[in-house]
C-alpha cells in the first residue's frame, strides 16, 4: 500500500507541476499580450498628440496670416452649428 501511495502521489505531483507550467506560460502570454498593447497604444498616443500640435501650429498660422477670413469662417460656422443644434 505504501508503495501504491508513493505512486499515486508522484502522480499527483507530476500533474499538478504540469498544470502549474502551463498556467506559467499562460500567465507570461499574457503579459507579453498586455505590454504589447500598451507599447501600441502608448506609440499611438504620441502620433495624435503630434498631429494635433501640428494642425494647431498650421490653423495659428492661417489665423495670423487671414485674420478677417478667420472670423468669418467662424461666423459662419457658428451659425450653422446653431441652426443644427436648434433643429434637433
């Protein structure tokens, strides 16, 4: 009996260390997964904060350049945004 316990908890072990290791693989696919996508969207985030100040810089300079064409465009852009939103 003793040796059949003996086998029977080798057995047990064996198992329970293979559960253990592809838990462990499964747990480091995650991360790898997780820091992967947080590198992407890290990177994403500093391509729209770049585009932003760029489109920011570019309107600044068509301001200073057209002032009078600047107002009108919002003018006229706030007027139409009103007369949407008064129609909803």
């Amino acid at each position: 009996m003793n040796m059949k316990t003996n086998s029977n908890e080798r057995v047990v072990h064996e198992k329970v260390d293979a559960a253990a290791a592809r838990a462990h693989k499964a747990v480091d696919w995650a991360a790898d997964t997780t820091n992967n996508a947080t590198d992407s969207l890290s990177e994403a985030g500093h391509e729209i904060k770049e585009t932003q100040e760029r489109w920011l810089a570019i309107t600044r300079e068509y301001i200073q350049e057209n002032p009078a064409t600047a107002v009108g465009i919002a003018v006229a852009s706030g007027y139409l945004l009103s007369r949407i939103l008064r129609t909803r």
